[in-house]
C-alpha cells in the first residue's frame, strides 16, 4: 500500500519543479476562449501537461483528469482506483488580467474518495496541504476554521463567473441578495480552491457557488474538511461526485447559511 505522505511529498515537489521550470520557460501570453467567455492561457497547458508527465512517471497505472484535457475514463468495474485532478490555474481570468487571486489545485482520489489536497497561492507563496484523517496545514503548520459563531459577523464569498448561463446568473445574485442583507460582508474572488484555503485557514467565514467543478474544489473541500469545516450542496445535502453545487462554511454557521442561501 501507498504511503499518503510520501505521495504527497512526491506531488509537492513535482509542482515546485515545475513552477521552477515555468519561470524560464519564455510563455506567450496568448489568450483562447473556451466555454462562453472563459479562457485558457499557455501557463495553463504548461503547468497541466508538466505534472501529468511527473506524476504518470511515478505512478503509471494512475488515471489523470484534468482542467484542460478533461476527464479520465475509468472503468466502472476497475477496482483499487487511484486518479489525480488537476486545475493547473484556478482562476485563470484573474491570472491573465494580473489579478493576484489564482491558485494551482491537485487532488488524489483513491476509489472515488478524496485521500490528498494540495493547493498553491501563487500571489503569497502559500503552501496548502491535506491528507485525510491527518488535519490541514499551511506551509506546513496547523490550521483551522473561523469561530465566527454567527452569520451576521461572518465574511463569505461567492463565485460568479463568464460560464455562467442567463438563469443561473439570476440565481446566484438572489442568494448574494438573501446573504448581503444577513452577513457581514461579501468578496467576489473567483479562484475556489483559493476561497477554500481562506476558510480553512479562517480568513474566509463561507462560500456559495452554484455551477462548482470538481476540479477547482476537490482538493480545496478536503483542506476545509481536515480542517474542521463543512462541506455540502446548497441545499444542506451530501456532496458527492454528481452534485453541482457547492456550499461551504466553518460548520458553525453553515445551517443558518443554507437556509438564507435558499430562501425564495
């Protein structure tokens, strides 16, 4: 059986090197559009395809879903599963603006479960890091999730971005409506797995987001978890592979959250 820690330790220094290899490696700042009006940079594809190559040299027999390829295709009778998801830049539309909120997000599933988190803020250098059943740390120190004991003195953010359809742009600001007049106050920031290290480390009290992607939340959700926070749908409800929406909170206020998130 795998070491946890050791594997972490491997994916860890594969994204330093890589992140070492990236400074001199001459990008052009060349934008394409995806979804919409979302986009992807070369430092995307760079990162992406740079870690897929380390980490399938590890560990050949891993499957690998990421931002930028998509998603790995694995058998539903494969047993004794491990795959990495990956989103090499999160929250690229701040990234190419030279907007500071963006972050690289890595995750270990092992039979479909979250096992390692990892989450780099390139603005601040930090280091975010979880192991299941082994707490969450920041550049390698514990943290925990805000006290705050009530919604309206805690600080949440919410996601709001150019993927969006008509519908659920109406849909989100009714829940920022229902939540500015209950909170503290709002931030729009746009980079999950970022927001997700906040509230783990208790900067951030919550956050809402209605079109969540594994990708950019599954590492970040296992750091609140470990942590001592809580992770569900919006409606209150477990969250697993199928669901698309996202709501997260330090456990203390997150009934009180889903109940003004969701009322009409």
């Amino acid at each position: 059986m795998m070491s946890l820690i050791e594997v972490k330790d491997f994916a860890v220094n594969s994204l330093m090197a890589v992140l070492e290899e990236l400074k001199t490696a001459h990008l052009s700042t060349e934008i394409e559009l995806k979804e919409q009006r979302d986009i992807v940079t070369n430092t995307d594809i760079f990162i992406e395809n740079r870690m897929i190559e380390r980490l399938k040299k590890r560990y050949p027999t891993h499957f690998f879903s990421s931002e930028e390829a998509g998603e790995a295709i694995i058998s539903k009778n494969a047993i004794d599963v491990y795959e990495w998801v990956i989103d090499p830049i999160d929250g690229t539309i701040n990234f190419a603006a030279g907007l500071p909120w963006y972050s690289t997000s890595i995750c270990l599933k092992h039979n479909n479960e979250v096992v390692i988190g990892i989450v780099y803020i390139h603005s601040t250098k930090d280091l975010y890091t979880a192991i299941r059943g082994q707490g969450s740390f920041c550049n390698g120190k514990s943290i925990h999730v805000s006290m705050t004991p009530r919604l309206d003195q805690a600080v949440l953010s919410f996601m709001l971005t150019s993927h969006y359809t008509e519908e659920q742009t109406g849909y989100i600001l009714r829940i920022v409506k229902n939540l500015s007049l209950k909170t503290r106050g709002l931030r729009l920031i746009v980079s999950q797995a970022l927001e997700l290290c906040l509230i783990a480390s208790g900067k951030l009290d919550g956050t809402v987001c209605i079109k969540s992607r594994g990708f950019s939340s599954s590492a970040g959700a296992l750091i609140v978890q470990e942590a001592g926070g809580k992770v569900s749908t919006i409606d209150g409800g477990k969250r697993d592979s199928k669901a698309t929406s996202l709501l997260v909170s330090n456990g203390i206020i997150h009934d009180e959250l889903v109940r003004v998130s969701n009322e009409q």
